[in-house]
C-alpha cells in the first residue's frame, strides 16, 4: 500500500511506521479501563490546567480542556489531527518567525511540519535502537 500511496508527481508522502501498538486507533479500545486506572495515581483525580496556550493534535484546535486522563486517553486513542492543528497554528499566528517545536517527534513528523509551511526544530533526538541505552533517552537529551 506504501508503494501506491507514495506518488512523486502528486507530491505524496507515505511510510510504513515500525510500531509495536495500534495506537490513534479503535484496537486500543479494550485497553482504556486498563490505561485509565493505571494512570489515576501519576496523574490524580485533579484536572490540569496548562500554563501556556496549548494546540491539541488530538483535537486540531486551541486547548479547551483540561490535560487530565481523558485527554491523555483520547491522545491515545483517537486519530491524530497533526496537520490540522498546524494549519491551525499558521492561520492564526501566520507563518512568519512561527518555529514548531515538538519534543522527541517520530522524523515523520518533520516533513508534515514543512508541507504545512513550518521550520521544525528537534531538541531531543529518538534513541537509535541499534545504538546502547546509555545517555540517549529523552531525559538525558533534555
């Protein structure tokens, strides 16, 4: 299917991402209640409210809500509006000295931030699986 959808004259871009999870998908369904009680006690019964404006990609807008478990669980679950909520960000800030950061994207991401009209800066690189743990998690990176 890669191959159909990879089309240079339409300008189409497709990749088989190596994941070992269905996630933004209906199979993650049956882990939710799972996802949701493991998650009460890091993540409390209290509602987070962010300090800064925040785009959701899982809702292609503005933030409205609070960042607590439903909003972890629908990024999770649901389909992810990345190209929605960048266009979103470029059409209410403009294009011009807008920077994009996203800490430790897939580099799949990169290429949608540039379709959109962005300059993506990586501060945090995805650890090489073929190179040894040590000082090369986010943690370290950050």
């Amino acid at each position: 299917m890669v191959e159909l959808a990879n089309d240079p004259k339409d300008k189409i871009f497709a990749a088989k991402l190596r994941v070992g999870c269905a996630f933004h998908t209906p199979l993650m369904e049956p882990q939710e209640e799972l996802f949701k009680s493991l998650m009460q006690e890091p993540l409390g019964k209290g509602t987070n409210k962010p300090v800064a404006r925040v785009m959701s990609t899982a809702d292609g807008k503005w933030l409205d809500r609070d960042l607590d478990i439903d909003y972890c669980w629908d990024n999770i679950r649901r389909p992810v509006l990345f190209g929605t909520a960048i266009n979103k960000l470029i059409n209410d800030e403009g294009s011009e000295g807008l920077l994009f950061l996203e800490i430790a994207p897939h580099p799949v991401l990169k290429a949608y931030i540039e379709q959109c009209g962005g300059e993506p800066v990586s501060l945090i690189r995805r650890p090489n699986p073929k190179v040894p743990a040590q000082n090369t998690g986010e943690h370290y990176q950050f």
